[in-house]
C-alpha cells in the first residue's frame, strides 16, 4: 500500500471524487458503505424497502426521504490512510443532470457505479461523456453481484464497447446471484469469500485466503477454483493490465466488484481510491483577459462556486454556497471578491458531512468548503483575494420544459419573487420574467424538477403554488449587436423575457420557431446554454 508523504504539502492530501449512475445502480447505498469503511459513520441508513424505514444519511430533504432518491448533490468529507477525501453524490435522476454537471466540475476523479444485471445504461453514458469532456479519470464498480448477473466478460466488453474505455479489472468474481462466493484479487492470488449475512464489518478488511493454498477448500469447491481461475486468466488475456497514466488521462478504467447493501468489496474500492485517483490538478482561470492556468500550489486563495443550498437547516434560514478551492491556504475570517467586485469575510466556513458541518479554520486547494452568505454568492461565481480571477465551465441548459408560476394567494407575490429567485440561484431551476406579464416562467430540465420546487415552496416558504402549462416549449438566451437584438425584441415583444441575470431570453412555442428566427435573423445568436455567472 502507497501512503502520502509525510512531508507534502496538505493540498496534496486532497482527494474530491463524484459517484456517477444510472438510477437504481445502488450510488447512495455505496456512498454510505464508503463512509462506513472509512470509519465515518457507525450505522448506515440504507434505503429499504418502503415507508418511514426509508432513510439515508446523505439523502436529507423530506422530498428525498419520501421518495427513496438523491435529487441534490450532497458533499461529505472524511479521512483515510493519511489522505482527505471529498466525496461528492450526485443526483441519480436524469430530471437533475444540471446539478450532477455542476457536481462534477469540482471532481478530480469518479465513481462509476454499473449494475451488475444490466451493465452500461444510458444515464451512465451521458455521465461519462461529461466526465471525458472534463478528462476526468473514472473508477468502476460493478454492485449488486449478489443478486443474479451478466457474465463479467460481457460486462467488460459492454463498457468497452460503449463507452470506449478499456477496462483493467483489479479482481474477478465466483459466481453470482445465490452462487456469488467472493471475488479474486488478481494482483495478490487472494480470494476474498462473501459472507451472505452482511454483517461484516466494513471498516475492517476482508479476510484473504490465498487461492494456492489449502485453505481455500474450505470455501470452493475444487470446480469453482478451476473456473475462477480460467476466468481470471481470460480477463488478463483480454484486458490490459492497469496503467496509472492511461487511467488519470481518461482512456482506462480499473473495475471492482461486490455488494454495496452487503458492504462486500466496498472496503477494496476505497484502498483502490487512495492508490489511484489524482489529488488537485491545475485549472484553467480567466485572468486580465488572458487564459491561465491556477496550479494548487499557488499562493493566492481562489476557487469557485458550483452548487448554492438554501434551508439546509430549515430552523435557521441558512443559505450556503459550495466552493472548490483551486489553490491557496483559506484561513478563517478571509476576504474575498467576487469577480464582479463584491467582498465578502468568510468569518464561518464550513466542511460538510451531508446536512451536518464543522466550522473550519483553514482549507485548502481541493477541499469544498461552505461559505453561508445571504444571496452575495450564485452558482458559477468566482472567489479570490484579487478579485481578478473567473473560472468558467458552469454553464446553464436550455430548459425543455416551461411553466407559469401561480400563487393561490396573489397578496404574497413579493414572497414568491424571493422564494423562485432563491430556488433558481441554487440552480433547482431556472427563472425567466416576461417583458410583458407579471407571472414567472420556471423552467426545467424534468417533471420531477418541477415536483421539487412545488414542495420545496410549500416546506420552505409557506407557498401554494400551481405551476401550470405556459404558452411556450422551449427557451433561447440571444446575443447580438444592441440594435439587431433590440429590433428582433420589438417584433417578439410577448414571447420576450430576461433571466435571474437580466440578460435577453426568447421564449418560443416550438423548436421549429426558434429555427425560423434564427433564419429570419441571421445577426442575432440563439444559444441553447449560456455560461453562468452573477
């Protein structure tokens, strides 16, 4: 086992990795085991089968303990063999994929969960493409092979095929389902049996019985130790084996399997995590109007915002913005500036363990830190000492669903401008206000974003809201030179709106709309995302 050096710097001991999935891989329930083996937390509340019982730690909205999903990110923090790891949970709901992009651009690595009945699905495509856009280095791990399984060879070619990583399996599997046995470590000749009871302790390692040894009679049958045997062989024969540069630049992934809800294998992955994935990188930051690259070795505190959570604590109104830090050592009671010049004191920073928080003296270049503000900071905003540095890559999609805000009580419109300009600042959704009309348009990537917000209003504001059909489809942010926009505006007057930011959004009825007005207005660009920032 590699360990840190004692004499790194502490930026070096950073660790922040996502854990990527289609629904229903079993993200949450690994992310508990996770903490669990790091000796995080004692008891995990696994998702089960229904009712009150269904609770996890890291799911902490009312909404998502109902409902038995992650539909916010959540950011955890915690020790391991010398190293600090920030685990970030993303979303599993394709309804969220905003939230899970913007997760994702404060990872320096990811976890690939696959099931191991259906292999690669589409969610877990799409993430991988935002991850190899972002050259983010991915971890696999096949869960559920306790329950019945494809054939490992055909789930390492369906993620070569798929996604076009090669694929460097760390162990092999005995079986599955009701003959799942354990799984090979290829690089020691250990096996490691699974204990169907699943109460192990996940904080302690698996016992190990060499697979040469005499021991090993006691848990295989001497068939189930040839066809382990023959199947690790054509795994090395197929596979190549794992390549630490072919991994960090994203052409290479090694695979872990096991049982999550078991807490089998889980223990492995996080030894595998501390050997493998990259620490800090440098990150590309506007500086002057010129491209830099802010190593995490610098000296000047930067970072940026990617998530923005209101209410986490609903007895006190808390709104807290998520930041990365790209570099520099953070002390308590710091100022910094926005990029637009705002200036705040970080005088209560804090580190988070789902809903729970520590205040935190000092952070560094890796760490995700919260900093409570009231509105200063929104999702995509950059923090430094100067004040001159912007990082981008935040960006926000065009909606493909629109919806008309309506109060129950129209007295408390005021209530309801403060509680949708909230909810779209942290990015649950977005928020155009019509040049002409006074109600809101809301718009989301999902149905279930929009279910959110409705409960999220009603919890958090006291709000009844209808969010009903609004006479448009879909959105555009334009850009142009001031008279050509200002001309297409007056021909479009009540299909005209602007954003959280003020800038120009046409709101159209039809994607064949937006497509006719881009050919009638040649000089004013119609943009499917826009670059978020204050």
């Amino acid at each position: 086992m590699t360990a840190i050096d004692p004499a790194a710097p502490e930026w070096a001991r950073r660790r922040s990795f996502a854990i990527i999935s289609h629904p229903d891989a079993g993200k949450t329930t690994l992310t508990e085991t996770l903490l669990l083996s790091a000796g995080a937390i004692r008891l995990a509340g696994q998702v089960r089968a229904r009712g009150e019982n269904r609770r996890t730690q890291s799911d902490w909205m009312k909404i998502e303990q109902e409902r038995g999903i992650s539909v916010s990110a959540s950011v955890m923090t915690f020790e391991h063999r010398g190293l600090l790891f920030n685990l970030l949970d993303t979303p599993g709901h394709e309804d969220f994929s905003e939230d899970t992009y913007r997760t994702l651009t404060a990872a320096d690595s990811a976890i690939m969960v696959l099931d191991a009945a259906k292999g690669v699905e589409p969610r877990t495509l799409k993430l991988v493409e935002v991850c190899r856009l972002r050259d983010i280095p991915i971890v696999t791990f096949i869960n559920k092979m306790d329950r019945e399984a494809l054939d490992p060879v055909d789930l390492l070619e369906d993620i070569q095929e798929k996604l076009a990583l090669d694929t460097a399996p760390m162990q092999w599997p005995c079986g599955s389902g009701n003959r799942f046995k354990g799984v090979l470590d290829i690089a020691t000749n250990d096996f490691l049996p699974y204990q169907k009871t699943g109460e192990t302790d996940p904080s302690e390692p698996n016992p190990r019985i060499a697979l040469d040894g005499n021991s090993i009679s006691q848990v295989l049958s001497e068939e189930e130790v040839a066809e382990l045997q023959e199947g690790a062989e054509v795994a090395q024969e197929l596979c190549p084996p794992f390549n630490a540069q072919s991994f960090l630049e994203g052409h290479l992934t090694p695979v872990f399997f096991g049982s999550a809800l078991r807490h089998f294998g889980v223990r492995e992955l996080l030894e595998g995590l501390a050997d493998k994935i990259p620490g800090p990188a440098p990150i590309e930051a506007i500086a002057n109007n010129q491209t830099i690259e802010v190593e995490p070795s610098g000296k000047e505190v930067a970072g940026f915002v990617f998530k923005v959570q209101a209410n986490m604590d609903p007895n006190h109104r808390d709104r807290v913005a998520f930041v990365r830090l790209c570099s520099g050592k953070f002390r308590r009671g710091m100022k910094l500036k926005t990029e637009a010049g705002k200036q705040l004191t970080v005088s209560s920073p804090i580190l988070f363990f789902a809903q729970d928080r520590e205040i935190a003296d000092e952070a560094w270049a890796g760490d995700v830190m919260g900093v409570p503000n009231h509105g200063t900071l929104r999702v995509g905003d950059s923090l430094s000492e100067s004040g001159k540095l912007r990082f981008s890559g935040i960006p926000n999609f065009a909606p493909e669903i629109l919806r008309r805000a309506r109060l129950a009580d129209p007295l408390k419109a005021k209530h309801l401008k403060k509680a949708l300009e909230s909810l779209a600042e942290e990015g649950v959704t977005q928020l155009f206000r019509p040049i002409m009309g006074g109600d809101f348009i809301v718009g989301a990537v999902g149905a279930l974003q929009i279910d959110v917000m409705r409960e999220r209003v009603a919890a958090e504001y006291g709000l009844e809201v209808d969010f009903e059909a609004a006479p448009y489809e879909t959105a555009r942010w334009i850009t142009g030179d001031r008279d050509k926009l200002e001309a297409f505006a007056d021909r479009h007057k009540s299909a005209m709106a602007e954003d959280i930011n003020g800038d120009p959004v046409f709101l159209a009825k039809s994607a064949w709309e937006v497509s006719y007005s881009e050919e009638k207005f040649p000089d004013v660009k119609f943009h499917r995302a826009k670059e978020r920032s204050a």
